[in-house]
C-alpha cells in the first residue's frame, strides 16, 4: 500500500494493517447483504445472524485501533506515513458504523415481522436497488484504499447522488404507500429508517473515498465542493 521503507518490518506492519482493513471491510459486506436477505424474505433467522456478527465487528475495530497505536508508539511516522495511519484509523471507525447501519437494518426487520402483515403490502423490494448500489460503493472504495487510487476515489464521490436519488424516490413512494393505508405507516416507518441506513452505508464510503486523497495528496477535502476537489488532486 505504501511506499518501500528501509526497514521491512514497517513495510510489513503496514501491509498486515492494511489487511486487517479489508477483512473487516469483507465481513461488513457480508452483514449488509445478509441484511437485505432479512428484508427481502422477511426472515427473522437471518436478521438475528446479522446481529451475532456484530461482536466481531466490534471486536476488530478495537483489535485494528491497538495496532496502529503500537505502530505509531514504536515508528513516530511522519508525513505520508502518519496520514496513512491516521486514514486506517478513520476508516476502520466507517466500516464499524456500516456495520452498525447492517445491524439497524436487521433490527427494523425483525421490528416488522413483529407487526403482522401490513408490512408485505410496502415496496420493500425496492430497495434493493439502492442496497446494491450503496454494497457497490462500499466494494470500490475498499479496493481504492487498497490500491491508493485518487482517480477512484474521486468516482465514487461523484456516485453518490444516485444513492441519495434512490432513498429520496422511494420515501415519496412509502408516503404514498402509508397515506393511502394507515395500517402500513408503523412497518412503513421501520422502512424509512431501512432505506436511511442504506443512505448511510454510502456516506461512509464516501468518506473512505476523502481518506485517500488525504493519503496520496495530503488534501483534507472534507465539506469541500467537487470542483475543489478535482483541483486538490491536480
């Protein structure tokens, strides 16, 4: 991930941090799609498999946060290094969020299939869509971060209005859907806090997205517009 150090035992903690990332980024991927199963089939089996992974989740994140404290204690990295232990740091604490919004997602599953039957009559199929688009996302980020790769970085940024175009389309649909049947306005209400959990996976991988730029160009591009953003990567 980084550049070559005269000491290959700094090369090697990095690269196994760096591996440790996207394990916890795979096992976070894995939650959101178990997730959307729960949904999809409204199956409490699964929703509750999603909640046990949490722990490991958890468990990860504190695991990562230890090491980089070790590393930074012994290294004293400086420049391009520290940024790049910092950026771990950050997106480690992201992807424990994404799994936060995974376990959210399970939780209103199970919280609907508690109410009975109104729930079926919402599009909660709908939101596969953004699901996939938001597990896409999350998927490219991790292999920019990987990778370093400002140019990638930079795309999914601009992606992210398709997400948020998705979840405001289908909040006017679910309006619709509880007006026309107040039965549905409780499961309908579990649905929103669904589908903003789903917006949420991808402001977190935007925000992985800003961490690499950190890295490679040494620009925080936080609250920035795109056209900043483009001239910061110049």
């Amino acid at each position: 991930m980084a550049d070559k150090h005269l000491s290959t035992q700094f090369d090697s903690e990095l690269n196994s941090l760096s591996s440790r990332v996207m394990e916890l980024g795979g096992l976070v991927e894995s939650q959101i799609r178990q997730a959307m199963v729960a949904l999809a089939e409204f199956n409490g089996d699964v929703a509750r498999q999603v909640l046990e992974t949490e722990h490991r989740v958890n468990q990860m994140e504190v695991d990562i946060d230890r090491e980089l404290s070790s590393v930074i204690a012994r290294r004293q990295p400086t420049a391009r290094d520290l940024r790049l232990l910092m950026a771990i740091s950050k997106t480690t604490a992201n992807l424990e969020r994404v799994g936060d919004e995974a376990r959210r997602i399970a939780k209103m599953v199970q919280s609907i299939l508690e109410k009975g039957g109104a729930a079926r009559a919402l599009p909660a199929g709908e939101l596969r869509v953004a699901a996939d688009l938001a597990s896409a996302q999350l998927r490219k980020v991790l292999d920019a971060f990987a990778r370093l790769d400002v140019t990638a970085a930079v795309a999914i940024m601009k992606e992210d209005h398709i997400l948020d175009r998705e979840f405001d389309g289908f909040v006017r649909k679910l309006i619709t859907y509880m007006m026309e049947d107040p039965r549905t306005i409780s499961s309908g209400l579990d649905l929103l806090f669904v589908a903003k959990a789903i917006e949420r996976i991808g402001d977190h991988a935007k925000n992985i997205a800003e961490f690499i730029i950190y890295v490679v160009k040494g620009a925080d591009v936080r609250h920035s517009s795109m056209e900043n953003i483009e001239s910061a990567i110049r």
